[in-house]
C-alpha cells in the first residue's frame, strides 16, 4: 500500500524558528506522523533571522531559479534546505532577498507591522506550490498552519484544483489564537488573484485582517484543526458552520488524533468549496 504523503506549510518550526507554539505542532507532528508510515515534505519562509550556518541549509540548484510574479513584477525564488537528523526529515525553505533577506520577522525593530506582509504571504503560498509541483511529489494531505499559509487553501482549490499534483490533495487548515493585530495591505485580496481566479475567489480575504485570512483559508479547505482552546467566538461559529471535518484542540499522545483525522478525511469525497 502506497504511503500516505503530507505536505506542511507553515511559517515556523522548531528549532529553525521558534514564535509561537506553531513552531513545537510543526516539528512533533510531522515525525509522529512520519514514525506511522507517512511520507513527510515541510516547507517554510527563509526568514533572515535563520542561521544558515548552523542549521546547515544549502541551496538546492534544481529547484530554484523560478520566477513568483505579484502585482506584475517578477520575483525570484530561491528554494534551500536542511535536515533534522534525529528525524530524518527535510524542511524546504522558500527565499527571496527583498521579502526575506532582514533580522525581523513580521516587524521591524520599533514594532511596526512590515508593510509588504501582504505580499511576503503571497509568494510564500505561491512558491510553496510551485516548488511541490517542482519535486514531482503529489500530496494527499496538505495541512497548513498559520496565517501566512492561508491563501494556500484557496490556490489549491482554484488555480491549482485540475493540476495533477494537488488535483487529489484535501487541504486541512489550523486555526491558532493570535497572530497580529494590524491590516495587511488595503489591496491584499486583489493582489492575491491568479490565473483561472476572479475577485470572488479571494472576496473572503478582502478585510486584510487576521480573522479574514482564517476565514478565507477555512472556506477554500476541507477540513479545520482548532488549534488553540481559546479561540475568537465569532470564528468558532463559521467553523461550526461550515460542516467541515474539524479536529477539536486536544493532543493525544503521538498524535493518535491527528492519524485517524488524516486517515478519514483521505478516504473522503472530495468536499466542494463555495
């Protein structure tokens, strides 16, 4: 029986970087996962606060030189990696010297909100899938954490969704507590839009805020993760009024939870998304 494959996206992991409890759910998952017969692929942001040296990332040639365009210009993508040993897993980092290549990660050293976020995560979520589609690696899962992965859900299910690597892929999203408290750019869901997408496709997005890219990613994915016991009420209500699949907060030891929650929602149809 062929192995379950799970492709993760998110914007931290420990020990590479270390925010929030994102980055402790984005190391143990995947090996335990890893550990029940799954085939593992992470990729994350090369933030410049990211030692190179001593996490030994090296750039892989073959997969870089690509072109992410936002808002018509071209930007180019570097793909590096490393590995963790104890796990025998690798982490694929997505690079750019004028989205990445600074010691802050999402503000600047007074505080204030970098005012490219907007467009930092649509590269990131564009390159993401571009670099999969690149590997040659078709995944059945493709779980994303964090808000800077959220518009990965809706690429998926738009311009991606008859493209032979995700065309079979189900996308579970995982909503955190906290994140920011600012607005991305005014023209984030516009500049979102790609090719076979309208306006309509990233409308959920358009308020730039933290609640609006959860909910975006929520209506474009299959099934949600509350990831936190404490989480906005309002947005508890859209989940549970979505009907989708959804993993209360809980971790079971090695993520029992999480195999039987994957394993399901392998073995369903394919959900349709608004």
């Amino acid at each position: 029986m062929a192995k379950t494959k799970l492709l993760i996206v998110t914007h931290e992991m420990s020990p590479f970087l270390e925010l929030t409890k994102i980055s402790e759910i984005t190391r143990q998952l995947p090996q335990a996962m890893q550990e029940k017969g799954f085939e593992i692929r992470i990729l994350m942001p090369k933030f410049g606060n990211i030692n190179e040296r001593r996490n030994r990332l090296h750039e892989v040639i073959r997969l870089s030189g690509m072109n992410i365009i936002i808002d018509d210009n071209d930007n180019p993508l570097i793909i590096k990696v490393a590995s963790i040993p104890a796990a025998r897993m690798q982490v694929y980092f997505l690079d750019n010297e004028e989205y990445f290549q600074r010691k802050q990660v999402f503000a600047d050293a007074s505080g204030k909100f970098f005012d490219d976020n907007d467009e930092r995560t649509i590269f990131f979520c564009k390159g993401a899938l571009e670099t999969v589609k690149k590997l040659g690696w078709a995944p059945d899962i493709v779980h994303c954490h964090g808000w800077m992965s959220s518009l990965v859900p809706a690429y998926i299910k738009t311009t991606y969704k008859n493209d032979p690597t995700f065309k079979n892929s189900k996308v579970v999203y995982s909503v955190y507590e906290g994140g920011f408290t600012e607005k991305l750019n005014v023209n984030f869901s516009k500049k979102a839009v790609m090719a076979n997408m309208t306006e309509d496709d990233t409308k959920a997005f358009e308020p730039a805020d933290l609640n609006s890219l959860h909910i975006g990613a929520i209506t474009h994915s299959d099934a949600v993760v509350l990831a936190d016991e404490n989480l906005d009420e309002a947005m508890l209500k859209f989940v549970k009024d979505s009907n989708k699949p959804t993993l209360a907060y809980n971790l079971t030891e090695n993520f029992e939870n999480f195999y039987t929650f994957y394993e399901e929602i392998s073995n369903e149809e394919l959900v349709s998304v608004a």
